[in-house]
C-alpha cells in the first residue's frame, strides 16, 4: 500500500499540514512516511576565528530538532491509529523530499507552506513551489493560519484552502 510522505519542518505552516496528513492517512487507512530535514548550511566566512565550532554546535542543534520533530509527529500518528515510520534527511530540504519521494512512491505528498508571498519567497525561496515542480507524485501544500493569500483564495479552520471559481464557469 502506498504512503503519504509527509514533510514537516515544525512551524506552524507544518503543524497544519500535519493534522492534514495524519486525518488523510486515517480516512485512506494508509500508512505515514514523516520527514524532516536538517538544512546545511556553511556560510561564505568558512575560514573566520571560531567557524568550526559554530558550524559543528549548528549541525548538533538542526540534527536534535529533527529528532524532536519527528519523536513528536510519529507520538500522534501513533495515537491516531496510523503505521508511522520516520525519516531524517540532512541537505537541501526541496531536493531531499523529492530523493525520498521517488524512492518511497508515496500516494500523495503533503507539507505546509509559509505564505511568506512574493517578496518572502524572493529572500528566503520556497520549499514548497520546489517540490510542486519536481515530486514525482501529487502534492498537497497546507497554508498555515498566518499565510498570506490571493485575492478570491479563503483558508478553512483546517488550513485547507479553496479558490472561489470564475464567473460564469463551473467547477470541474
């Protein structure tokens, strides 16, 4: 039987997208592959006084609260009734969940989103618009309760989303 994969990072844009996945892997009685990865990142002053100590005390720190993540996420799969495996992953997060997404051929993919907009994504990127264009399966982005949103676009109590349809057209 074919997983959900999800991805979560533990904002708040991935608790949402949480609730989402462990909701659907019940409806689907399906189990739940969770990852989260630990983002590598070694600045461009590599050779300053003290870098060693910072790079290895971040690696620790990015390694402990995957760890926590995915402790936390697999508890409630767990009390929900769900077969729960976690994964960490360390590296680019958008290519790491689609690494695992071609080898674990997940049913669906799901994962929050920030909705940090068009200026956000421009500074920080989006990990989330990565994985629509290179996962090899469906993907569900859950916006959080804080994302901002298109005009015509309404976010539900669940972080579920829905796009009023065009005037004069009919869904389908």
């Amino acid at each position: 039987m074919k997983p959900i994969l999800l991805a979560t990072d533990g904002s708040p844009s991935a608790e949402t997208a949480t609730r989402e996945a462990i909701d659907l892997a019940c409806a689907f009685e399906t189990p739940l592959v969770v990852v989260s990865v630990a983002q590598i990142v070694f600045p461009p002053y590599a050779g300053y006084y003290g870098y060693s100590e910072i790079a290895v005390d971040f690696h620790r720190r990015e390694t402990e609260q995957v760890t926590r993540i995915l402790t936390e996420t697999k508890e409630r799969a767990s009390v929900a009734g769900v077969a729960c495996e976690t994964v960490a992953l360390e590296g680019l997060a958008g290519d790491e969940i689609c690494r695992t997404a071609r080898e674990r051929s997940p049913r669906l993919v799901v994962m929050g989103a920030h909705g940090w907009g068009r200026i956000g994504r421009l500074l920080h990127g989006s990990v989330s618009t990565h994985v629509l264009h290179h996962a090899p399966c469906p993907v569900l982005v859950v916006l959080g309760e804080e994302a901002e949103q298109a005009d015509g676009i309404t976010t539900g109590a669940n972080g579920t989303t829905r796009a009023r349809v065009a005037e004069g057209s009919t869904p389908g």
